[in-house]
C-alpha cells in the first residue's frame, strides 16, 4: 500500500506544479504540450518506482532479476 501512496504523492506533486503554471500559457499547443511533458515525467518517477533500485555496476544489471521475477 505504500507503493500506491507514494505513486499519489508523486501524481499530486507534478500535477500541482504543472496547473499553477497554466495561467501563463497562452497557446493550446504551450497548454498541451507542458501537460505531456509533465506526464512524461510522471510515468518516468512511477516506472523507476516499481523497478526498484538499479545497479550501478554494469555486471550486476545483467544478473539481476526485478520484481516479475524473469
């Protein structure tokens, strides 16, 4: 359940900064495009979340084994 709380965390966060910067846009495509951006990062923090850690040393990526257990 924590998971799901930080991925809420993560969601406000973005979201909340990104809708304080709308009323400086003046565009659609301005509009658009910043909530993709934003998105993007999003999915970004929620996937390197469900990863886990990643390590650093080229040989243990290679044996490692993430949570699918694959």
């Amino acid at each position: 359940m924590e998971e799901l709380d930080a991925i809420t965390a993560i969601v406000k966060e973005k979201y909340s900064a990104w809708k304080a910067k709308t009323a400086e846009m003046t565009t659609g495509y301005e509009y658009e495009s910043s909530y993709a951006s934003m998105m993007q990062e999003v999915e970004r923090e929620i996937f390197a979340l469900s990863a886990g850690d990643v390590p650093k040393d080229k040989n243990r990526k290679k044996n490692s084994t993430r949570d699918s257990g694959s």
